[in-house]
C-alpha cells in the first residue's frame, strides 16, 4: 500500500477539533463554523440558514457536522438546499471534518458547517 501526504495547494483544512473548538489552517477558532472558500467565519448553528443559503452557487457539496453525534437536518432545510442545487451530507462534525479535507485535497468544491463537539 502507498500512502501519500494530503496537499492542499490553494485551500485550508481543518487540523484537528475539540470540546468547543476547531484549528483550521493552524489556527484556533472557538464554537459553530462554516469554512468555504479557504475561510472559516462564525456560524449561528442551525437557525443561522442565511449562512448556509449563501454557500448555494459557490460549492457543490456541504458537509454538515452535527457535534459528537449524527443528527437529522431539519427536513425543509435539506429540501431547500438540495433543491438549490447543493449536495448536503449529514454527519457528526468528526467525521464531516475528516471527509471535508479528503474531498479538499482532490480539489473539489465543498465547504463544511460544523457544531462543535
């Protein structure tokens, strides 16, 4: 088996995660967060869908970390999106982060909005 070293020429994953917090690019940022575009910035959580309407047109797929543990997205939320065009998988926020850098690495059109764990 080959292993390669992840690269991520023009994008920024995120490092690790913990009680409250997320490191992005190696640098701290504290509660909910979106990252898009190479930036993260301050997500209200679920009842902020402005921030996640905002996403449509810019990637094609988004990865929502739902905390410690899988949770459903709002039904008509989901519907919303998808209708608009993105493609919205649910997770804990764990995994949607690990999933959110493999698909970055690739050079693929994703943002991530995760709850802390």
């Amino acid at each position: 088996m080959r292993l390669n070293e992840m690269q991520f020429p023009d994008a920024v994953p995120v490092d690790g995660y913990g009680p409250g917090f997320f490191r992005v690019g190696g640098q701290p940022f504290e509660g909910a967060m979106i990252v898009a575009g190479g930036k993260p910035m301050a997500w209200g959580g679920l009842s902020d869908v402005d921030a996640l309407r905002a996403l449509v047109g810019q990637v094609d797929v988004l990865f929502v970390g739902m905390g410690a543990e899988i949770a459903h997205l709002p039904a008509a939320l989901r519907a919303e999106l998808e209708e608009a065009g993105l493609g919205v998988e649910v997770m804990a926020s764990p995994a949607a982060c690990r999933t959110y850098n493999v698909l970055l690495s690739e050079g693929r059109r994703v943002a991530i909005a995760v709850l802390p764990v």
